[in-house]
C-alpha cells in the first residue's frame, strides 16, 4: 500500500512538474517579441510598429483559402473594435507580403497585394470604432509602400506611389 501510495505521488509530482514547465517556456515565448519581428524593428527605424508575418504568400497555391478565411472571419466578427482590428491585422499582414513580394521580384503581384493591404486599411480606418494604434499603423504603411516603390518600375511605380500619397493624407487626417 505505501509502494502504491509513493508511486502515485511520484507521477503526480512529474506531472506537475512538467505541467509548470510547458507554462513557464510558453509564457517566456509570448513575453519575448519573435526573430521575425526582431528582424523588422531593425529594419525600420523610423515607425516604431511591427508588422506581423504575412504566412502564406499570394503566390501560394493555397493562398486563396486564406483570403476565404478571412471573409468569413470579417463576417463572424459583431464587435466594432475587434473588427477594426482585424482588418488592421489582415492589411498588415497583405502589406508585409507585398513587400516581400516585391523584394523577390515579383512586382505585378506585389502591386496586387499592396492595394488589397490598402484596401483593408481604408476599411479599417472608416469603422465606427477605430483600432488602436491607427495611426502608427498608417505611417508603417506609408514607409513600406516607400520600400516596394524603390523596388518597382514605370506603371507599377506609379500605382505604388498614388497608393503612398493616399496613405499619407490618412496619416495626416487621423488623431495622433
């Protein structure tokens, strides 16, 4: 009986012991900004905003799947704030992929994916209850769309550019 009794106390304090330390690493990871992130604070130094991982690119197979993710999750949110929020997300992750595509020569589709960023952005933007941090938002949007426009030429160049100067008069009309 006391063999037993040690037994369970033994499995119980392992348990335990691995139960804690899951949750000692998993909130030491969510405290701790990610390498991706690390890497973007890095590169822009003058907008003090972190753009999130785009996941899959546009030029993914699977990418249409996300975009119907996205539908429906923009349908199922009621909240006005969560859904600002949301499509600040959705044009945060669209604009970090245009950058990225445009940095892997992909200019056509990069174009694309940085109206629809803009496009979410304008849509978040106009929502009854704004997101926070609209405005540093705006200003990051404005300094990547710089960053692809160098990257660009002629036409492509020049959508990119309209887009910038749109994000700029948003940036200059939101409160700071």
């Amino acid at each position: 009986m006391l063999k037993k009794g040690l037994l369970v106390t033994g499995v119980l304090l392992f348990a335990f012991g691995v139960l804690m330390t899951s949750l000692f690493w998993a909130s030491a990871e969510s405290s701790c900004p990610s390498s991706a992130n690390q890497v973007l604070a890095i590169e822009s130094e003058t907008v003090d905003y972190y753009l999130p991982y785009p996941g899959i690119l546009p030029d993914h197979f699977l990418y249409p799947v996300k975009v119907i993710r996205d539908k429906i999750l923009l349908f199922l949110t009621t909240d006005p704030m969560r859904r600002a929020e949301r499509l600040l997300h959705f044009a945060d992750k669209r604009i970090e992929a245009a950058r990225l595509l445009a940095e892997s020569g992909k200019t056509a589709l990069a174009v694309k994916t940085a109206v629809a960023a803009e496009d979410f952005l304008g849509q978040a933007i106009n929502q009854e209850k704004p997101a926070t941090g609209l405005a540093k938002a705006v200003a990051k949007h404005a300094e990547v769309l710089l960053k692809i426009e160098h990257n660009l030429a002629g036409a492509e160049a020049a959508q990119i550019r309209q887009l910038r100067q749109e994000t700029e008069e948003w940036h200059s009309k939101l409160p700071i």
